[in-house]
C-alpha cells in the first residue's frame, strides 16, 4: 500500500516544474515575469528558495526606532534617509529587519498614525520651490535646507506621519534592491519596550490594551497593506517572548496547551490569520527563554526552580527553541512552508553565560547550548534558521571571538540572519554605524549630503557573513531585477544565477560553485563525479541509468498517486532508500542529499 506522505506544496511544485534546486542546484533558470510580486520566497528542509528554485541567503541588519516613542528608524535625525540606504545597499546588506510596536501598527490600523516630529526626524526642503531673491537672481529650491525632503509636506517644513513614512523607507528600500520585513519588538512604543516579557498585557499611551487579539488584527492588517509589495517579505511576530518558569503565566512558554501565554500556540493563531491574506510572507518565530527540562517527574511550568537539578532550561530572550522538537509550529494547507525560526544569539559582553566559562570553540558552544536550543532545527533539515539578533563589541576577546565563531557557523551552515544593529545607540552591542556628517553643500544626484562613519573593524568581521560571489566579492541582493546598491558591487538574483553562480559560486555553505549541468561543486573541483552502482541503482525510480533530479519528479508524482506515471518493480526497488520498505517523501529527500552532495552514493543505500 502506498503511503500518501507528501512534500511541501513549495517543493511538490518546484518538482513539478522542473526548477527544483537542492543546497543551491539550479536546474532550471528562468527570468522573473517582472518587478512587482516576484520575489516572494518560501521553504523547503533548512533552506530558503525564491519562486524560480533557485537557493537564497537573508544577510542583513536591524534597524531599530519604529518600535520606539520617536515611531521614526534613529538617526534620521542626523542623516537622510537616502543616503543610509544606500550605502547600506552598497555595504552588502540585502535585508533589514524593521523592529516596531503593536502601538504603532494599531495605530495605523485605526487611521490614526502620529506625526513624525523633529526629536525623531530632521527633515526640510528651503524653500520649497524656486524664489526671487529680491535681487534680480532665484534662490534654488532646496538652497537653505535640503534633508529628508520627502517626509515633509509641500510646504517643506511640515512633518508627514509615521505610516507614510515608513512607505517611504520601503520605497527606497525597493529602489536599492534592500528587502525588508517587520518585528513586533514591544506591545507598546517605549525606547525600553523590549524588556517586556509578553505580546499581549500592556497599555498603550491612550490607555488601550494590547490584547492577544489586538495583536493579531494588527499584524493582519499589515500584511494586508503590503501584500502586494515583495519588498516587505514577511513578519518577526514577536521580539524575545520571555520569562523565567516560575513566572508562569506572566513568562511566555512553549508546549501544547492553548493558555494565551503559550507562545507556540499564539504564534500557531497569528502566522495562520497571516497567511490567509499573504500566503506568500515568510513568517519568523522566535523562541522563548525557558522550557521544562523533564528533571524530576512531575515538575510544571510555574513551579519554584531549585538550586540544583532545575526543571528549567536557560537561553537567551527568544533563544530557546527547544520546544520545536516536541511541538512544532504546524500551520494551515501549505503554511509551513512559510515557517523560518529565529532565534537570538548573543555573546559574553551581553551576559557572560555558563557556556562562555571555558576556552570555548564551535564544537563546545555547540555541545553546550547551539545544538539542542536552535541548531538541530537546521542540521535535521526541519525548517530555516534566521538568527534575528547577533553582534556585540569589539573587544579584541571572548566576545568577538563569539561573533566570528557564530559568523563562520552560520555561513557554513546557510544560516540566514540579520545583525543587531546599524544603530550606534544599542547600550550593550553598540553599532554598525560610528556617526554621521551632513551638509547641503555636498548635494548632488547621487547624494544629499550625509557622510556616514562606519566601526570599520566591526563591519570587517560582519562584511564575511554577507552573500556574496566567492572571487569578485559581489554582494547578491534578493529581487530579481534591481541590483543590490548602485556602486557595482551589487548584483540582482537574475545577475547572480545567470551570470555567476556556475562560474566563480558564492560564499553560501562556507563556498559553493554550481556546474553548468546544475550540481553543485566545492571552489576547488573542476569536475562532477558520476555515481557508481552498487546491487541496485538507488534512487533510479525511473531506470534511466543515472540518479538526477528527474528521478525525484518521479518520485513526487508517484507518492501523490499520479496515473500517468508508471513505475516498474524494479523501479520502486531502486526507489525505497531509508528502509522503512515504502516508498515516500523520506526517499526523495534522502536522494535530494544524495544531489546535493550531503550524503555519498554509499550513504544513500538504505
């Protein structure tokens, strides 16, 4: 009897187009149809695919001050906008992650968004059109004052709000080839929000509560807003959900109840409500800060911790993703293929964790705490990984020395992330950015004026992390047809797959090169090796004497019971890989491995 244990709509249909790529195949390229609603991405396994098959990488930064009173990203007070994004496209950031409030997104779903002031935003055009000076000559428009000019109105003084400020941003952010998405950081608007352990409980500055609810409706409204825009590719439900477990129902938990401080089951409720107006957003959940360790039969969420043998797991706020294991998130129809955990990372300059109480490395730091909290989820092929938070300070020790361990487990890993923060304001992690300049004499087409100061040394340790081409250092963007940044460094997925990715590759999986025929090689082989039979051809469900991936089209529709496929005895020998003597989605993906050169030919024998 067949078993009708199907693969992901994202990849079942990748397969029955023929575009299907595994850690970066590309089988099939084929152009995007146009600008506007083709760089959507979805998931399959550990990895992120956009609509062609083709593997992507999210390597970005946050950029935080929506979620703050000012409503405003910081540092626009100092700079124009234009200029950041800009040279932070030209930097090789392909992705921001917007941190923001439930109180501002409530707030422009009420058609009441605040005005943008003057302590978050220095913005004018002076004067706003041409003058007479009085003295036969014209005053240019934009001579006295020429910063953030779009965010005033016509008058050149007076402030927009915040919501068609952030339309803006996303604009520019498209015109750069920068892709976003949004992260409930607090219930409420608070320059200190995010210490606040749940998503639901707290009052906004008119006295209104932010309920669970309220919540949802006010992310479902923003995906309604933007579904037509793919430069907001999805949604961070909620900054570190936390709380220690004897907290109880104050600290947010992960299991299979349906208490409203239950963050799985919260997250399960609003990524669904998401989907069923975008189902093309990518959908990032976090973890929380503690899960039951099972120490001692019949210890509970809620009961008093001991000195030893505690019934609770530590991480970092949002860190801990233990709870995936044992209850993953399941979503409606195809809603897991939208699905990309995130976790935060940090190192000792934050909190000098137990795990740092040694010469650590990457073996240890995974023994100790990456593996069983986050890592597993990517290794076992379960879902994404987005390391929404990681960075920190410079100081020649234990903490950069974390940050270039993560930085090189992450970029061997396909690990996507997003790096806390350009912002120089962070207390504990400081920025990417030093400080600025500005003036309106240096305006030109190319820039209003803003000289931006990097923390060089830090970017040199972030800029490795990056997508990027493995020999000309050309950073790959995510929209098909906009490069990333106008200085020529950047490339657009089109530009890279085409022209690239099967000549000198890129950095994703510590560095990989596709061959003309579509499998991937490693920068130092010329050549592909064909597989050699062992007593069965395994994984040749269609017996055409090679293992391709035509075989694992077969084998999508065989298990979803297609009657114009025939498959022999012999076929369906070949077929069966892990053992278990049926023929289902475990086969495929185990000779998807096989293709993408996780496993040998001897590995894929079952």
């Amino acid at each position: 009897m067949r078993i009708k244990k199907l693969l992901s709509l994202g990849l079942a249909t990748a397969m029955a187009a023929g575009v299907f790529t595994a850690a970066g195949i590309n089988l099939q390229l084929q152009p995007a149809a146009s600008d506007t609603g083709d760089d959507w991405l979805h998931a399959v396994g550990s990895r992120l695919y956009d609509m062609n098959g083709n593997e992507v990488w999210l390597t970005g930064a946050n950029w935080f001050g929506l979620n703050c009173s000012e409503r405003c990203p910081h540092y626009l007070w100092s700079a124009d906008c234009d200029d950041l994004l800009r040279e932070v496209a030209d930097r090789g950031i392909n992705v921001i992650r917007f941190p923001i409030s439930s109180e501002c997104l409530i707030e422009w779903m009420n058609g009441e968004p605040k005005q943008l002031t003057g302590g978050g935003m220095q913005a004018a055009y002076n004067p706003p059109t041409d003058m007479d000076d009085g003295n036969g000559g014209i005053v240019k428009a934009g001579t006295y004052g020429s910063i953030n000019k779009e965010f005033v109105e016509s008058d050149g003084k007076t402030y927009i709000d915040t919501e068609r400020a952030f339309d803006i941003i996303l604009g520019k952010c498209k015109k750069y080839g920068i892709k976003a998405f949004l992260d409930v950081h607090s219930p409420h608007a608070d320059n200190s929000g995010h210490v606040y352990n749940l998503w639901y409980g707290k009052e906004m500055a008119d006295g209104t509560m932010v309920t669970t609810q309220l919540w949802i409706d006010s992310l479902v409204w923003a995906a309604e807003k933007y579904k037509n825009d793919d430069t907001l590719l999805g949604f961070d439900l909620q900054n570190e959900p936390h709380g220690k477990g004897q907290e109880g129902s104050a600290a947010a938990k992960w299991d299979d109840s349906t208490d409203e401080n239950n963050w799985a089951y919260a997250a399960t409720q609003c990524a669904n409500a998401i989907l069923e107006v975008n189902p093309h957003a990518l959908i990032f959940i976090e973890g929380v800060e503690q899960t039951l360790s099972g120490a001692m039969a019949g210890d509970y969420w809620g009961m008093p911790d001991r000195q030893t043998n505690s019934p609770y797991i530590p991480a970092w706020w949002g860190g801990n993703l233990r709870g995936v294991r044992d209850y993953p998130i399941q979503l409606n129809g195809s809603g897991n293929s939208q699905i990309v955990y995130s976790p935060h990372d940090y190192g000792p300059s934050v909190y000098d964790q137990t795990w740092f109480a040694k010469d650590f490395t990457t073996q240890t730091l995974l023994d100790d705490y990456w593996y069983d909290t986050w890592a597993y989820i990517n290794q076992e092929e379960i879902a994404p990984l987005l390391i929404g938070e990681w960075g920190g300070h410079m100081d020649g020790a234990k903490n950069q020395k974390w940050m270039e361990l993560l930085r090189d487990y992450m970029i061997n890993n396909h690990i996507n992330h997003t790096f806390w923060c350009l912002n120089t304001n962070s207390g504990d992690t400081g920025g990417l950015w030093s400080s600025f300049s500005y003036s309106i004499n240096n305006v030109s087409d190319t820039s209003n004026g803003t000289t931006i100061f990097w923390e060089e040394d830090k970017y040199a340790l972030f800029e490795k992390s990056l997508w990027q081409t493995l020999e000309t250092g050309k950073y790959i963007g995510l929209d098909h047809q906009i490069p990333l940044g106008i200085n020529g460094t950047g490339l657009s997925l089109n530009e890279f797959y085409a022209d690239y990715a099967a000549t000198e590759g890129s950095n994703l999986d510590g560095g990989t090169v596709l061959s003309q025929s579509g499998s991937i090689v490693t920068p130092s082989q010329t050549t592909t090796t064909e597989s050699t039979p062992l007593d069965l051809n395994y994984g040749d469900i269609n017996e055409d004497g090679k293992v391709s991936i035509n075989d694992v089209i077969v084998y999508n529709r065989y298990i979803a019971e297609d009657t114009t496929v025939t498959v022999t005895a012999k076929g369906l020998e070949n077929a069966e890989v892990t053992g278990d003597t049926v023929v289902n989605s475990d086969d495929a993906v185990k000779v998807l491995r096989y293709l993408a050169s996780f496993i040998t030919y001897e590995e894929l024998a079952p």
